[in-house]
C-alpha cells in the first residue's frame, strides 16, 4: 500500500461523491484540489471554478495546479449529471448537456492532466462510471450511453498510458443516496407524451425510490482511497449492494435476449 502525501485533483467535488471522497482524502493528509462550477470554499479541500464542459476553463484548472503544486498525482473524474426521459423525445439541448457534462467533460479533464503525468511517469486516472455503464437503463438512456462511452474511452486509455507509468480505473457505482436524485433533469416533453408518460413515471418512481435508499456516499469515498492507495490498481471496480453487483455479472453471462427481457420486466417498460 502507498502511503505518501499526493496531490489529488477531484472534479465536482460540492456534494455527493466529489465532496465525501475530497474531504476523506485530505483527512489522510493529501494535497486535495476539487472543482465546482460555482466558486466555493472548504477548510481542508483546495476549490477551483471549472466547467469541465469548458476546455479553456478546465485548462486554467489544471495549470494552476501545476503551478502551485508542481504535479499532479491522482485524478478522479466525478463531475457528471443525469437527464431522465424517453430517448426518442431528448431535445438536442438535452442530449448535448448530458454528454458534453458526463463523457467530454471527462475527456477534457484527462487530456488536460495527462502531459504532467507523462511528464512524471507515474500517475493515477479514476473515472466514474456507472452500472448504467455497463447496461442501458431505461429512460435514462443517454445517461446509460455517456457512461458506456467512459468505459471505452478507459479501456482504450489505459492501454495508451500504461507503457508511461500511469493507472487508469474505472468505478461503477450503483443505487447511493446523494443530491444526484433531486438534481436529475426529468424531459417535460416525456413526462407530458400519451404514450411515454406513464411508463416514464412508473420507472422514475422506481429509479428514485431505490436512489434514495441506497449506500451512502462514504462508502464510494473508502472504495476510491482504496485505488488511490493501491500499487497496482485494478481496471474496473463495483460499487453496489449484492443484488446490483449481480445483475453486472449476469449481464456478462446470460443470452442477450435474456438478460434484457430482465431489465424491461424489472423496470416495468
């Protein structure tokens, strides 16, 4: 296990799973720089206004970090957001916003921060995925795919760096229970079609009710440290009670058909 002092850049780290993991972070003594769209202040975390949409702002970010600091040990990508709704109905603002926050967003952050850990030859990457990662949730398919497109652009990733000595991790939390819920974006137009409505309704009821009654975000903070602590990281990691770390392996060994018969019968599509 590493023990020594890092510098740890952690994007959206206001609430949720940013803040629980930057605050556990700095308590181990680690140099902690977070991120947030508004400015914001933190007696042990190190707050940069950033728009990880924003490739100048994420730019000025990350220089500043270097600057004061000299390195950049770990990054953790945890900025994202969710929009609910029927695919067929996303506006292209919607869509936009979901994949320019959750997929490009990480993308500009690790183009950003990967010439300083080039430089070093030595440097950790954890971006946040998601078990809808890993399959398409129902209406929150656009949420579903910046998150499959994070698992490609890391599986591609951590071939490219590895030869430069930098790790690259993927996190998939499941069901916890943050601001994520109240803060998801729901399409009125989905909300107010005769034929997606109902259906849209009956499956939010469901998403939010199992959101709301499930982990708490500490227990993603502790699995993270776990990476940040590790030698020799792992590619992927599940974070999730047993019955959604089940359906992740299921959806690796059940048919195709099968499995997706599974997830319109449970989320009741």
């Amino acid at each position: 296990m590493e023990n020594k002092q890092k510098v740890i850049l952690i994007t959206g780290a206001s609430s949720g799973f940013g803040k629980a993991t930057a605050e556990l972070l700095a308590s181990r003594g680690h140099i902690v720089y977070g991120t947030s769209r508004k400015a914001t202040e933190h007696p042990s975390i190190r707050f940069l206004q950033m728009d990880v949409r924003d490739v100048a702002s994420v730019k000025a970010g990350v220089e500043q970090v270097i600057l004061q600091e000299g390195r950049i040990d770990v990054l953790v990508n945890n900025a994202g957001m969710g929009i609910g709704g029927a695919l067929e109905l996303a506006t292209e603002e919607e869509i936009d916003l979901q994949m320019g926050t959750n997929f490009r967003g990480c993308v500009n952050v690790c183009r950003q921060v990967l010439p300083q850990m080039r430089k070093q030859r030595t440097g950790k990457i954890i971006n946040l995925s998601s078990i809808g990662g890993v399959m398409g949730l129902p209406y929150q398919g656009f949420y579903s795919a910046s998150k499959f497109a994070i698992e490609g652009f890391s599986e591609a990733l951590s071939a490219e760096v590895k030869g430069f000595g930098i790790s690259v991790s993927l996190v998939e939390p499941g069901d916890f229970a943050t601001n994520f819920t109240a803060r998801r974006v729901n399409s009125s137009a989905s909300l107010e079609n005769e034929d997606y409505g109902p259906i849209f309704k009956r499956s939010l009821s469901l998403i939010e009710k199992e959101e709301n009654g499930g982990l708490k975000p500490d227990v993603l903070a502790r699995a993270i440290e776990k990476i940040v602590n590790a030698k020799h990281p792992r590619f992927r990691y599940v974070v999730a009670n047993f019955e959604q770390k089940l359906s992740v392996i299921l959806k690796h060994i059940l048919p195709g058909n099968c499995f997706v018969n599974i997830l319109r019968d449970y989320y009741k599509s």
